[in-house]
C-alpha cells in the first residue's frame, strides 16, 4: 500500500504563465494559479505519487460520491509577502489537523498531515510570484479531499483524490476600517446538530447554508447568525465564528465564544484569538454557552461592549445589527470603537505579515515571529504551537530561493547574450520575456538558468529571471540545445522563414 511522500513529488511546470491579476480588483477565489496539486488514492494501491501539474479541469467519473452523495471536505488557508519579501503561512499545521479529523468523519482515507504540507508549500513555492506584494492581498490556498468511488452505491468510497489548488486575493475590507455587518436570525434554520458534522469542514454544510443566507438578504441583512436549540443558544455567524466581548452577569469583563461541542467549527483564527486574549490576561476569557435571551438582556443593560466574527477571509468582523423576530437589535460595536477588535485584527496581522522580523518581543515572545532558522531537510522555518492557551502563535516561514553565483572564470556565452539581446527588440517587454522563459526555462540545469538570467539581464533589464525548476546535470547536449533553441527562435523572428532559421541555427552552432 502507497503511503503520501513528498518526496516522491513528480513537478510538471506550465509552459504557458497566465497574467497575474491585481487581486484588489477580482472577486474572491475567481482567479487561480498557474499550477495545482493532485493526489490519488485508492485502497488497492494507497496513496499515489503527488504530482503537481499545470492549473486544469479535473476528470471525475459521473457516479463519483463526491458529486451525489457531498462525500468531500476542504480547508482554507493564506499565504502572506511580508516587508522583507519572505513568504509565510499562518499556523498551516491547524488546517492540516482539521481536515485530517474531517477526513476520518467523512470515511475519506487519512494521510500523512506532513507529508501533504510538505508538498502544498512546494505548490506555493512553485507559484511563489502570485503572492501578491501587497499588504493588503495574500494567496488562499484550498486543500480539498474528496470521494471519487465511481458508482451510485451509498457507502465509504474505494478511490479519492486530494487537489490543491491557489487564488490570489485583496482585502476582506474595502477600506481601511471595520466594516460591521448585519445579520439576520430564524430558529427553523439550523446550520448544525449534535452528532452531525458541524465541526467538519465539509462543503454540504455550507450548501445547505445557501437558503438561509438569500432568505437573510432578502429582509436587508449581510449574513445568518445560526441558532440552536429551544433556548436559541448562538452558535456562529454566516460561515465564522462568533465573539461576544461584554460585562457578563457577575458583572465581569468578558470575551465569551461558544465552547466547542460538536456543532462549531474549530477555526483556527477563532484558537488563536482565545490564544492571545488569554496571553493578554486583562478580562475574562471563556468558551461558554451564548443564548438570546442572555444577548437582549445584556443590550437592554448596556453590557454589551462589542460583537464580531472571526474566519480566515476577514481576521474579525465586527456586528451592527441582529434581525431577530422582527426587531432589530443594535450591537454597539462601532460606538464602542471596535476597539477590541480592531486591537486583534492588529495584532494577528503583524504576526501574520511582522514589520520587523528582528523584533521577537511581544507577549514574552510566545507570540512573536519566528526569528531563528529551523534547519529543515526542506528549508523551512516552522515554529509549531504546541497546544491551547499558552501556545506559540508563529507563521511558517518559506524564504525565497536565493540566486546561486557563478563559479570563478565562468561566464555566460556571449552569443547568448547577444541573441537574447536581438530577441528583446522591437517586443513589449512581456512577450519578449515570455520567449526567453519559454526558450530557456523549461531545460532546468543550473548552467542554463545562469545564461538565461543574463540573457534577461542585457535584453531586457526590468525582466525578472525565471522561477528555477527542478535541475538535471548540466551537459553539452543541454547546452547546445538551449543555444540552438534560442537562436532558432531568433532566426525566425528576423527572417520570417523556417527554412532559412534552420541554416543560420546549422552554422551557429557549428562555430559555436
């Protein structure tokens, strides 16, 4: 039985880049990258070789179980550029829990939590230029797992594939500020039950949310706050979870989010916002049961100091108002300031993007940076947390690849240069750079990357080199291809005949 192992990743790089987007200006998860990750598994076999491959459509027989029967799971997760050019992910280990546990709930097959990571930041670092070079854009990354079984028989599917695949995307907020939302409430829906898979990141939980959410917006509000129970405990809003930060009944101050019971989901920014309030220590802390009434009562006192949710797209988003029975509720979080929030959107986005990365002060440095190198096998810095209430709130780190120097008494082939010189002319800049790519990035040698950057360098100096690929020994025959591919390109261009490009590529590579 095959077992996942990176190190069996077989990488198959796009010959075609698509344009990258600014990410400000598309809508959530509508543009992807230019690769993907998939992974078979069947229980004959196990787990197949992961292979990363150029971004396409997935070929799924039409009696999949994921297709009839929801038989699937996903996770959610963002990939962050900071102010040094160094690209993180925030504690990416607790997605991989997540869909672990999911996977099992779902009788989909387990898998090496690791391994798989091991293999999404390979992803990543294949499409490190995606990320965007912004401080308000990141890269979503969206693990999926989901049941390819080929027939209509309802039980545990025989095959499955993990895909992996990135988007690009600006911020949840269109300015500045904390925009508070709306949210309209109706017991009869239900998004989760005890015994059901409401702490599972599964997609029919979120289908079956679709409704709700029209019914929301047709009566003025932005998103559900999910009841449960006949004494109407609050339970998450729309696809977050939720906070109340208040003076609870034994006159307390107080950030209380519903406990963990099976029917909320454990999101890994709700665990790191209890992480810092509890390394904070200034209020009351707890995971205790919310209900309405307790909510009303609090507003008709002015207990209520402010209300927000917390998920991956937006870090917090404060409430405004609650729809319930007709009336309307108005949450005084925006009078209040926001401040609480606002003080945590600060917080978990310095982790997430640090200014400095020297500075690992801050909360006794348990929730700082990670600031020292870990000496991977792979070349990354991973700073785990390590449990609940005093864990490490640390990203994971992914260096750029640095640019290797030539050996002493080497040089890049003039001829070289000079083609990639004449190549350059009389193009916009980015079709010449897309041919000098194409000529000369797919050959994946060291010695080749050296010439084409300084090919680049000389045609076209705003170029940035090509991402390296996966390197092969450096031979004469690379060599002569790549001289012979570069300056058949160029004879073409110049020349306008095939016939006549192939005697110039003839005699230049006979002088050369």
């Amino acid at each position: 039985m095959g077992t996942l192992k990176a190190k069996d990743l077989i990488i198959t790089p796009a010959t075609i880049l698509k344009e990258k987007p600014d990410p400000n200006s598309v809508g959530f998860g509508t543009v992807f990258t230019d690769h993907m990750l998939t992974i078979e598994w069947s229980s004959e076999f196990g787990w197949e070789k992961p292979h990363i491959k150029p971004f396409q459509n997935l070929s799924l027989h039409p009696a999949s179980s994921a297709l009839h029967y929801a038989v699937e799971l996903f996770e959610g997760m963002k990939a962050f550029r900071d102010v040094d050019n160094k690209i993180r992910l925030f504690r990416p280990h607790l997605n991989m829990d997540r869909m672990h546990r999911s996977a099992l709930r779902a009788t989909l097959p387990g898998f090496d939590k690791e391994e798989l990571m091991e293999c999404i930041l390979q992803l990543v670092k294949l499409d490190q230029e995606w990320v965007p070079y912004s401080t308000s854009a990141s890269l979503y990354i969206r693990p999926t797992l989901i049941g390819t079984e080929p027939s209509l028989g309802v039980k545990k599917p025989t095959k499955a594939m993990i895909f992996v695949i990135l988007s690009p995307v600006g911020s949840y907020f269109s300015k500045e500020t904390l925009n508070p939302v709306s949210l309209w409430t109706n017991p009869k829906f239900v998004r989760a039950w005890k015994g059901g898979t409401g702490d599972c990141k599964m997609g029919g939980n979120y289908g079956s949310s679709l409704f709700a959410q029209c019914e929301a917006v047709e009566n003025g509000c932005q998103q559900v706050l999910w009841l449960h129970g006949e004494d109407n405990q609050i339970t998450e809003v729309g696809t977050m979870n939720l906070f109340l930060y208040w003076i609870n009944e034994d006159g307390e101050e107080e950030l209380a989010t519903p406990p963990l019971d099976g029917i909320i989901l454990p999101g890994v920014t709700r665990q790191s916002i209890l992480d810092l309030a509890r390394k904070w220590g200034e209020f009351k802390v707890s995971e205790r049961y919310l209900t309405m009434g307790d909510l009303t009562t609090a507003l008709e006192q002015n207990r209520v100091k402010e209300m927000f949710g917390s998920g991956t797209a937006c870090i917090v988003c404060p409430v405004s108002d609650i729809l319930y029975k007709g009336e309307t509720l108005h949450i005084p979080s925006v009078e209040n300031g926001t401040k609480l929030a606002t003080r945590i959107l600060d917080k978990l986005t310095d982790i997430q993007r640090p200014s400095d990365e020297n500075s690992c002060t801050g909360g006794g440095g348990s929730l700082s940076p990670a600031c020292s190198q870990s000496g991977s096998p792979q070349g990354w810095e991973v700073t785990q947390p390590s449990g609940e209430g005093d864990a490490p709130i640390t990203p994971l780190l992914l260096p750029l690849p640095q640019r290797k120097t030539r050996p002493a008494g080497q040089s890049p082939s003039k001829a070289c240069l000079c083609l990639g010189l004449a190549l350059g002319l009389g193009q916009p800049t980015s079709k010449a750079c897309l041919r000098l790519r194409l000529a000369l990035g797919s050959w994946g040698a060291e010695g080749i990357n050296e010439i084409s950057s300084a090919a680049l360098a000389v045609a076209l100096p705003g170029c940035p080199p090509p991402n390296p690929p996966q390197t092969r020994p450096v031979s004469v025959g690379s060599r002569a291809a790549c001289i012979l591919r570069i300056t058949s390109l160029w004879a073409f261009k110049r020349f306008g005949s095939f016939s006549f490009s192939f005697r110039v590529t003839q005699s230049f590579v006979f002088l050369w």
